[in-house]
C-alpha cells in the first residue's frame, strides 16, 4: 500500500508536465493533484514524526518538486509600494447579460458596465466581450454599446476581433487600452469556429517601450448542455463527464502549444490574460508557467477563485501571466458579482530585460 501511493502520486504530479494530446489519460491523474498534495503532506508528517526517514524520503521529494502546486493553489503575496507602470484587467462578461435568462431587467447588465466604467485599469481585457449598436427590445437606450461607453472614459484605443450575427449584435475577445496600440492581430487556434473562444494581442506602446498583450479564452467546456450526461445514471454520468473533461483538456492543450509558440517567438516584454477554462494543475497552465510568472502565484493572497458558482465556487480558471522585464507590485481577484466569473486585476512595472 506504502509504494501504491507512491507511484500513483508520483503519476499524478507528473501528469500536469505531460500533453493530453500525446497521453490522453494523463489529464484525468491531474484532477487528483490536490489530494496528492495534502496525502503526500499528511504522510511526511507522519512518517517524520514516528522517526521512519526512509519513508518520509520520497513523500518529502515530491513535495518539493510540486511545491509550487501549492503556490497555485492558496496565494501568499506581499503587495509592493513600487512605482506601477500600468494596470491590466482581466474579465470574463458573460456577454454582459444581454440574454433574458441572464439578466434582471438588465439591472445587473447596467451595473457591470457601471463598474468597468468606473474602474480606472490602464488596460481592459474582456473575454465573452459583446457589442450591440442597435437598441433591442425593451433595453434601455444605449445601454450595450460598449465600445463607445468605454471609448468615452478614456480608452481611445481598442483591439476588438468579432463575429457578427445576422442583427449585426457583435461578439468575441476585446482588448482596451488608454495607452497607444501600435499594432494588432488575431492568433490562429483551433476548434474556435462559430464560437467566442480564441486569442487576440495588441502591442500597446508605454514611454519609450512595447508591451504585448494577450487576451485569450480557450477551449469551453459545457456540462449542461449534454442531455447524455443530465439523464445518465451516476455512474456513467460520472464516465461521460470525465470522459468529456479529458476531451476538452486535448483541445485546450492543442490551443496552449499553439500559444506559447507565439509567446516565446515575441519581441515584446508580455502580459497573457485570459480565461483557461481550466485549473492550476492542468498541462495548459504549467505549460504558460513554464515560460511566464502567473501574477496570482507571485502576489496574490488567499485562495483566489475566480468562478462566481454556487457548485463550482473553488475554482481558479482564470489568469494574468507576465515575462521578464516586467514585475507584479500586486494581484487581486475583485468580488464583482455579475458575470459567471470574477474580475482579476494586475499592477505591473517595466524592468530591465
């Protein structure tokens, strides 16, 4: 039993490393990470205390390999009094409530366009962004066009890739800057078509230097959609559910390589925000980090969910990564109640290279 849990710990730490695309059930060992941890934690504790080395040895090992799971899971940052060189926030909309069955009389669709209205972020990244330019029914007048609210408060510049259906209504990834955007561009991935996932940059021009940011949303992931799953009995229920999950952490890995290949082939300092629609422990996100600092590791405090869910309240699916020649004074996951997700916020410096 003592080496079962060894080797299928010692699996499940690795599996975060490995791509779902080349070992398709690696993604499934991931889901168990945090209990790995705090067994592995338990069990070094255990074995330190009745004096058995030996054992506590390989548990010791693998906590100190995958420590930084840790780090990504509760935040332990000290804010720094540094001078700020600019502000980037990060949000998913949830399409600002347009629908009926999301809004209440588009009372919560007014106040989440007051708050981004107020908040006084350099830089605006929205994922799940949307536009309407005509008055729809029973709205009040103006109330969606969001681009020209923003633009009125200060960001004059804006990167805004966007499908359009057949009313002209507007929709996709945004990015909104009060800095100057001197270039922009979409980058290609996969399995986005007909959707609002993707990824966007604009390289926004700060003093004398080029910052490039990113904006992304991969690949979704929809549980209540799948009347296979809703109707099935618990246990295939809980196959098909997992079964899916590997499924879309394939597409999602897919997405990500194709990212950090983009990432790494940047001439600019780098900010990637955006919705992973997955965790800490997954391949997509050790992938990033691989390359780029995750600002909640770095200077966030507490546990940082960011999935405003009543069921699903524990999850930390989105993020703001950063290169070198940049440093994070702070990180905060603001508690903004009207999207499906919680607004994240940065505060970043420009440092030598």
């Amino acid at each position: 039993m003592y080496w079962f849990t060894i080797v299928i710990s010692a699996l499940a730490i690795l599996s975060a490393q490995i791509s779902p695309e080349n070992v398709p059930f690696s993604t499934w060992l991931t889901l168990a990470l945090p209990a790995v941890v705090l067994l592995q934690s338990g069990l070094a504790t255990w074995w330190i205390f009745n004096r058995k080395w030996q054992k506590a040895i390989p548990s010791i090992l693998m906590l100190t390999y995958g420590a930084h799971f840790i780090n990504a899971f509760v935040g332990t940052g000290v804010p720094s009094t540094k001078k700020t060189d600019l502000s980037v926030l990060s949000y998913n909309v949830q399409v600002f409530n347009v629908y009926k069955h999301l809004n209440n009389d588009f009372q919560e669709s007014e106040a989440i366009l007051q708050f981004l209205e107020n908040d006084q972020s350099d830089i605006k990244c929205f994922q799940e962004f949307y536009n309407q330019d005509r008055n729809g029914k029973n709205q009040p007048e103006g109330l969606f066009r969001t681009i020209e609210r923003l633009q009125k408060n200060g960001y004059n510049a804006h990167a805004v890739p966007i499908t359009t259906n057949h009313m002209g209504d507007q929709f996709g990834l945004a990015i909104f800057s009060r800095f100057p955007i001197t270039n922009t561009g979409k980058i290609q991935l996969p399995y986005t078509k007909g959707t609002s996932n993707g990824a966007i940059y604009a390289d926004v021009q700060i003093g004398k230097e080029t910052v490039r940011i990113i904006n992304t949303h991969l690949h979704s992931m929809v549980f209540s959609e799948d009347r296979n799953i809703q109707h099935a009995g618990i246990f295939m229920k809980a196959w098909r559910m997992l079964t899916k999950y590997r499924k879309s952490q394939s597409r999602r890995a897919e997405q990500v390589n194709i990212l950090y290949k983009f990432i790494q082939e940047s001439p600019y300092r780098t900010i990637l925000c955006g919705d992973f629609n997955d965790t800490p422990f997954s391949y997509p996100y050790q992938r990033i980090r691989s390359i780029l600092k995750n600002a909640f590791e770095e200077k966030g405090i507490g546990l940082g969910f960011t999935l405003n869910h009543s069921k699903l309240f524990f999850l930390r699916l989105d993020n703001q990564f950063y290169s070198k020649g940049l440093q994070t004074n702070n990180f905060n996951t603001l508690q903004v109640p009207y999207s499906d997700h919680f607004p994240i916020k940065g505060n970043y410096r420009l440092v030598n290279r």
